[in-house]
C-alpha cells in the first residue's frame, strides 16, 4: 500500500501537478493540505475522473485539508473534538482497516505571541484525541505538514534557524510527545543522513536549488504498520515544475 502527503498550497493552482503526479505513481492514498478552498469549489470531479474517491474540509483562501484515495473511506471525521468551528486542520478516515490521520498543524509566527501558543496547543490536542479515541497496537498513519522540523539535520541551518517558529524546543517537544504516544517516523526508519528536505521557503532566491529546506512534513506510523514498512521517500520533481508548492510529496510503501 502507497500512502503519500503533499502540501498543495492551494489545491487548484497545483491542480496540474497533483493529477500528473497520481497518473505517475498511482498511489493508494494521498493527503493533501493547505487545499485553500471552501468546500463548495473543490475540484473533486478531477480526483474522481482518475479513479478516486476524495473527502475534504476547507475554507476560503487559507488551511484546508483532503484525503484522496482509491479505495472506499468510512469513519470519516473533519474536525478534532472541540474544535468542530475551528480553522480546517483536521481530517481522518478509515481505508482498508487503517486509520489515516491527515493534519495541517499551525506555522506559529513566532514564539511569545497567541498563535505560537494556539500551535502548542493544538498538538497537545491531538495527543489528547489520539490518547482518546485510538490504541498504537492498532494500524495507524499520522500524516501531513507539521511545520515542526525534530533535529538539526532536517533544517539546512539549524544554528541560524533555531529557536525560530518551526525549528523551536517548545514545539520539537511537543512533536516528540506525540511520536512517544506510539509513531515512528517512516522516512528516518529508512534514511539515516540529513539533507532530506519537503519545504523550501520561496523567500529564499534560489532556496530550492541551493537546497536551503527544512523536513517539516511527515508520514508517522505505529508498530504493526512500521513492521510491514518496505520505503519512504520525498519526490522532489514536483518542485521544479512550472508554479511549484513550496513542498514537495512524501510517499511511503507498506507491504499490505
């Protein structure tokens, strides 16, 4: 089985690049965030037109999330429990007996102000949910853009990028707590070194060709998964096409 994610940055600008890359590597399941869109304009018939099925949350210009796949979707949940009026973050669904968890953490800002905190808190709640609602001796995928990057080597400079939003000890914490409750990271299972990235700021001239990214999305899986793990890579062809997301899929491979 073949589960990527992919910070789409608006899902109809990088409509193209999406759809070529699911001709490309027909995966069985693609989580998608930052679709930027409210639900009433989601491209769905693009994704249904190649053979998939696809649920969504969304919002006008900002966050967003979807699950894409090619098998049927069942338990479905757009929201963690509380936060059902909140920004659209979170999306779940059950797929041939595992339990997809799609999340679009919150960047930050910066740290001291109300949405570095709302970040922290964020995730503390979706450790509580998991805590709640799941077990890790159950097959689970935790997936998506973080916007935490865990060491040094997921950053192409961690002495001038630490303590900045993304790259902070509140937040690595906070990551590790939620790995601790029971996920291993798929792509470092198979991938010792650093210098892997999925982002590379625009800001940055030239960042992408320069390699100046940092690892910030992830695919998070528990141990009965983690045993059946054959790879995980990042594809960074998408980011050289014309009018590229900022990020780049993550795609893993499960002998299931």
């Amino acid at each position: 089985m073949k589960i990527a994610t992919f910070n789409a940055n608006s899902v109809r600008t990088r409509l193209e690049i999406i759809v070529n890359w699911l001709k490309t590597e027909q995966p069985d399941v693609l989580c998608l965030q930052e679709t930027k869109v409210q639900d009433k304009d989601f491209p769905e018939d693009s994704f249904r037109e190649l053979g998939y099925q696809v649920v969504f949350r969304g919002q006008k210009a900002y966050n967003g999330v979807a699950v894409v796949s090619r098998h049927p979707l069942s338990d479905i949940r757009t929201a963690l429990p509380g936060k059902e009026d909140d920004q659209a973050r979170f999306i779940s669904a059950t797929i041939m007996g595992i339990h997809v968890i799609n999340a679009y953490v919150p960047q930050g800002v910066a740290p001291g102000t109300d949405k570095f905190q709302y970040k922290l808190q964020w995730l503390e709640d979706l450790h509580s949910y998991l805590q709640t609602y799941y077990s890790p001796d159950r097959r689970i995928v935790l997936t998506g853009d973080f916007n935490v990057a865990l060491e040094d080597m997921d950053v192409h400079d961690p002495a001038g990028l630490r303590g900045q939003a993304g790259f902070h000890p509140d937040e690595q914490a906070m990551l590790k707590k939620l790995m601790g409750w029971g996920f291993s990271d798929v792509f470092r299972l198979h991938h010792k070194e650093g210098g892997s990235y999925t982002f590379w700021d625009y800001r940055i001239p030239n960042g992408f060709k320069r390699n100046m990214g940092w690892r910030i999305d992830y695919i998070f899986a528990t141990r009965p998964l983690i045993e059946k793990s054959i790879d995980c890579r990042i594809d960074t062809r998408p980011r050289t096409a014309e009018k590229p997301s900022d990020h780049t899929f993550l795609v893993a491979e499960f002998g299931i």
